[in-house]
C-alpha cells in the first residue's frame, strides 16, 4: 500500500532539484539531456526511502483487522493489553488518512508516542493481541503469536522512525557544508 503521490508533497524533491540541479518548477520536459534526467533521477532515489518508509507504515496497518464492526474485538483487545489509547482507529484515522495522501509525519508521531507509552508487560500482551490476529489472518498456525506480534511492533516503531528521519529536511547548503567540514577535520 504506497501513499498517494500528491503535488504538496513532491515539494520538497521540487526544491531539491531546483537548488541541486538548477532546474525550474515550472520547466517542461524537452529541454531535458540526459544528464539532467540522469540528475532528476539521484534526487528522486535520495528521497525516496521517506515515501518507501510510508507506505510500509501503511502496509504493516493494514495487515490488522480493518476498524469496522468484525474488527471491533482486535481494536478493544488492542486497547486494554496496550494501555494506549493512541492506536485504535477513532484516535489515529485522520493522521491514516494524511499518510494516504503522501504526509506521514503526524501518523509516526503518534505511532511512536503509542509505543512510548507502553510498559513492557504492556508490549508483550500487546504484541500477543496483534500476534493472535495476524496469525488468524495470514494462516499461519505454526508460528508463535507472540513473536509475531513482537516482530510486528518493533517493525511498526522501527518504520515510524524511519518516517521521521526522512523528514528532517537536512538536506539544506550550509549544513552539508557543516557535515563535510566536520568529517574533513577527522
């Protein structure tokens, strides 16, 4: 499941090229070589694991019941092992709804927040809940519903922070000039 790709967030690989590569928003294709397209392509590669991260995100959200009334259970299970509020449907639909759309940010935040505020024993019964679940949809019997659900967690905080980091917008003049400056002085 990819985010869909929108023209508000394709503005930040916008600015990247313009500044990179010194191509106008506005340029049309035909004055395009091939090295500008070559170009076009490293920028895109650069920035395409925080659009990778989102739509992982999405799949591993997808793989749960979907919140409707025969999910119900899943989602009120979920709920009390977990001890946070933060992941069931009602609470974290809007911010679903914006990674759809290519803004993953708000979504990881939460996501991470959720995590956060788990206790361990919290973690292990959560992980069982979404374990029990998975193991019940993708049928596999013969796995551990815990280990999965630990597996699923770790993958669902690991991605969230891979959210994030893809959107730090770093990627400014001087603070690569910083980062080059500071490993030549190693």
């Amino acid at each position: 499941m990819l985010p869909e790709v929108r023209p508000h967030v394709s503005a930040p690989l916008t600015d990247q090229l313009e500044h990179q590569l010194g191509l106008a928003s506005g340029l049309e294709a035909g004055p395009l070589d091939v090295e500008r397209v070559a170009g076009i392509a490293v920028v895109a590669a650069a920035h395409s694991g925080g659009y990778a991260a989102i739509g992982h995100l999405l799949g591993l959200l997808a793989a749960l019941p979907a919140p409707t009334a025969a999910g119900e259970r899943f989602w009120s299970d979920l709920w009390r092992s977990s001890g946070t509020a933060y992941l069931l449907p009602a609470n974290i639909r809007a911010e679903v709804l914006r990674a759809l759309a290519g803004e993953g940010t708000p979504l990881a935040r939460q996501i991470l927040s959720a995590v956060d505020e788990m206790t361990p024993p919290q973690r292990v019964a959560a992980g069982e809940v979404i374990g029990q679940a998975l193991v019940e949809s993708d049928r596999l019997p013969d796995l551990k519903t815990q280990v999965i659900g630990e597996l699923w967690l770790r993958d669902l905080e690991l991605t969230a922070w891979r959210v994030l980091h893809a959107d730090r917008r770093s990627d400014d003049p001087a603070g690569r000039r910083a980062f080059f400056e500071a490993w030549t002085s190693v």
